[in-house]
C-alpha cells in the first residue's frame, strides 16, 4: 500500500468508526450469530494474489461487523466494561502508525519517561502516597503473575528463578473465595501450585476475607514447615464485588513478613472519587496493587496499571540482561521490560496522556459517581418490583438480580434463561453469576459514553422479557 493510499484508507477508517460510534445505540449489543456463521463465511485457504483494498473493506463490513458484540455499546451492561473513550482511540492510532517497540528506554525515551509520569499522575489521581512507582502491563493477569512471582522470589530468597521449586519448602499464598481465575493461573504458571493456594473465607455484605482465618491459616502452616509468601486481597471481585478489609489484611501481612498484592482491576478506577476511597482504606499497607484503566477510566484496551512499593525486588524478579539489551552508557534509566514478563511492549502511555488531559479528573470522577448512582436507582427500581429480588446489593456500580415468581420450581434454569432471552433481544446485554451456589444475574454500568436513559432502558427490557418469559411458561 502507498501513501496516497494508506491515507485515503485511513481517512475512510476514521470517518467509518465515527458513524459506527454515531449508530452503536441502534447495534444489537451481543452478537446475533450462531457457532460458525462468520468462519463459513471466510475463505479456507489464504489468497495466492493481490485482493482490492475495497473487496476487503467492504467484507469487513458485510462478514465481520455481524459477528462483533459491540463493548463500546452505551448499553453494554455485562462483565465489567473495556472502555475505548474517542480520544484515547486517537491516541492509540498515533500508537499504531509508529508501532514503537518500547522495551527499553532507547526504544523510545518518549514512551518509557511518559509512563513514568502519567503513572504518577495516577497515583495522584487515585490518592496513593508517594513512594509507589509502577508500569502499565498488558493485563491485570500478567500484574498478579509478575506480583506472584515477586512473592515467590523474595521467600525463597531469590533462589527460584535458579534452583526450580523441588527441594524447596511448599511455599503458600492466601486469597479468599471470591478472588478471580487470574490468580489461580498465576499460581499455577508460578510453579507453586493451586493446593499451595489456601482459600480464605469470607464474610459480610461486602464478602470480605475474614482476617483471623486468615491469620490462624498462616500460623497453621508455619506449624507444618511451609513457607508462606505472600496475601492476594481483592478490592471489587468480578462476581459481586467482594472486597477485602485491606487495612485488616495489610496488618496480618506485615506482621508475617508477606508480600500483599490488591487485585482493584475494575474498582481502582473509581478511586479517583475520594468518597470510594474507604473501600480500599490501608491501601498503602500494599506492596503492589493492580487497576485496569482500560476497564472503567476510558483508556482504550489494553492498559493495566501495576503500582508497586519496592520496584527492585520486582526487577531482581524478572529482569534479564543479554548483551543486545543493555544501554550502554546511560544510568539511570528505566528499561520497563525489566519490570513485566513480556519483553516487547506497546507505547500504552500516550492513550491515558491524552485521556486524562482531554478529560480531566473532575470530568472522568462525574462518569463514575453517575455510573454509581444510576446503578443504585436502577436496584431500587427493581426491588420495588413484586418478583424480582436483589441479590447482591450495589457494590460501586455492581449488583446482583433474580427474577423469582411464584410457581417457577427451577429458578437457576429460570434465570439462566432469563438472561439468554435479554441477551437476544439485543437492546441491552448483561451476564450471570453464582452467588452462594445459586444463578443470579449481574448488572453492572460503567460504559464511557451511557447515559441515565440507557439504564432507564434496562430497567424496561428486564422487566418486559421476564414477564413475557413468565407468561410463555403458562404460569
Ligand atoms: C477483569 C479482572 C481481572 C482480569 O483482568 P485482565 O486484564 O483481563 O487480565 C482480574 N481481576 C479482576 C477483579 C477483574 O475484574
């Protein structure tokens, strides 16, 4: 392609992506595809010539559009979001048109010195106490896999990365119930192994683990010769929002000699709000803690933000040094790639520089205190309704609902079909959970451009499709 080319094709990208931000509200938000209707329609074997740059576009728009499940749909009301506000898009075509490999700070001083910045900005933003630096990992599975490896290293001494795990004492990491399935892989991939993973229970509305078990757990195992590395305290789990006494949690740690990492990878964002700031009091008790701006704050996917006390112990981790990758002659720089498991990394600074700047705190903190208060009014509204039953109450912008009329015997079945009929209808999309054993459907609202209509608009669609499910199932 040349230049005039790749001009014309990206202005015809740009003006594309406008109309479809223009037109995501009149989009199904799930795809409305069954199992291999896209792959049927792609040829099986790659083209041996040239195909037109408009045969191409135009596929993209009839084969591959039908199939995507629009994330940056403002009723986009499943999982947690993955937010790409315009601006950050802009930044990130900028991003791609140099495609920089920014492992080391001579790969790009720009990039490597912008992230050290805006993660200060960050750490500001979010009222965490200097002596915190950080890096923008790809995923918050590779911060908690960069932070289990951390823990491992510093009890054995930094003998791991050398000798292996056999021989060893069993090294163990405390989470509770309602961490997610990142750190399972992260102490799987570390090598110490889920029966190494003691599982804490919790308690309370916020499903909080409960400290003494906690602490009784860490006791208990010194007793038998284990060596216990490190605490995983989550702040806004992905089923309901568990979160941990981190204050509590930051105690037993410190006074056991263990590593805490807090997983905030969705409600870190919203601690850029003062108020929310008490769901993570003692935060500063943490030695590394990971939030996802990429989920909530705007910052196009991917952009994970790993804060992190002691920077040496993570580098001492993980850093490698072959004779390409040294810079020579320059001290005092920061080689990001020292500090992740990836080698090669994308310039993901310059999307939450523009970001931040086009926005502004107070405009991003207005977003999410709107997101809290619109999911608040949305689980009245739907207690109020005779039938329906709130779970979980909202945690940050996350709740829980069953649909429960009288006479349906199988209410997981129920729900779960429930949620599958929304979700085909298309006006909204949201997404199940388990709560005590028992199916509950998740809500949650943080999509960068929603407006208190949209959720206005989830409240009608549930209830229509549960009472026309209802009325279907001759009750
Ligand atoms: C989304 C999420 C993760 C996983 O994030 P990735 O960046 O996709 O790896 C981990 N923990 C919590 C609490 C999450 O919400």
């Amino acid at each position: 392609m040349y230049s005039e080319e790749f001009r014309h094709w990206s202005h015809k990208a740009a003006d594309w992506g406008a109309d479809y931000r223009e037109t995501l509200r009149d989009r199904p938000v799930r795809a409305q595809t069954q199992p291999g209707e896209i792959a049927a329609q792609i040829a099986t074997a790659p083209p041996e010539t040239a195909e037109p740059m408009e045969q191409i576009f135009a596929d993209f728009e009839q084969k591959i559009l039908p199939g995507m499940t629009h994330w940056q749909h403002p009723r986009f009301f499943a999982y947690f979001p993955a937010n790409a506000a315009p601006v950050s898009v802009v930044a990130e075509y900028l991003v791609t048109v140099m495609a920089a490999q920014c492992m080391l700070w001579q790969t790009s001083p720009a990039a490597t010195e912008l992230e050290t910045r805006v993660i200060d900005w960050l750490r500001q933003a979010l009222g965490l106490p200097e002596g915190f630096s950080g890096v923008i990992q790809d995923s918050a599975s590779s911060a908690t896999l960069a932070a289990v490896l951390t823990m491992r290293e510093r009890a054995l001494e930094w003998q791991g990365n050398k000798q292996g795990l056999s021989g060893q004492n069993r090294l163990r990491v405390y989470a509770s119930d309602q961490v997610h399935t990142s750190i399972d892989r992260a102490i799987w991939v570390s090598g110490i192994g889920e029966e190494n993973l003691v599982r804490i229970p919790t308690a309370g509305a916020l499903r909080s683990m409960d400290a003494t078990a906690l602490e009784a757990a860490i006791l208990a195992d010194k007793a038998q010769g284990f060596l216990p590395a490190g605490i995983i305290a989550c702040v806004g789990g992905t089923s309901v929002g568990a979160t941990d006494d981190i204050a509590a949690v930051a105690s037993v740690a410190k006074k056991h000699g263990l590593y805490l990492h807090v997983d905030a990878a969705w409600a870190g964002s919203a601690m850029i709000c003062p108020e929310f700031r008490r769901f993570w009091a003692g935060i500063e008790g943490a030695d590394s803690i990971v939030f996802n701006p990429h989920k909530w704050l705007g910052a196009q996917f991917d952009c994970s933000v790993q804060f992190i006390r002691d920077p040496d112990s993570l580098v001492r981790t993980l850093a490698i040094k072959p004779e390409y990758l040294k810079t020579h002659g320059k001290d005092g720089v920061i080689n990001y790639s020292e500090w992740s498991v990836p080698l090669g990394r994308r310039f993901r600074a310059l999307k939450l520089w523009f970001l931040l700047r086009a926005h502004g705190l107070e405009g991003l903190r207005t977003m999410i205190r709107n997101h809290v208060a619109w999911a608040e009014a949305l689980a009245v509204r739907l207690e109020a309704v005779p039938d329906f039953e709130i779970v979980t109450q909202p945690m940050l912008s996350l709740f829980s609902f069953r649909h429960a009329p009288n006479g349906v015997e199988d209410l997981d079945e129920h729900n779960l079909r429930l949620v599958n009929a929304i979700n085909d209808d298309g006006r909204i999309y949201l997404t199940q959970t388990r709560v005590d054993g028992r199916v509950a459907i998740r809500f949650q609202v943080g999509q960068f451009e929603a407006g208190e209509a949209d959720v206005a608009q989830a409240f009608d669609v549930i209830a229509e499709v549960a009472a026309r499910l209802h009325a279907g199932q001759g009750a």
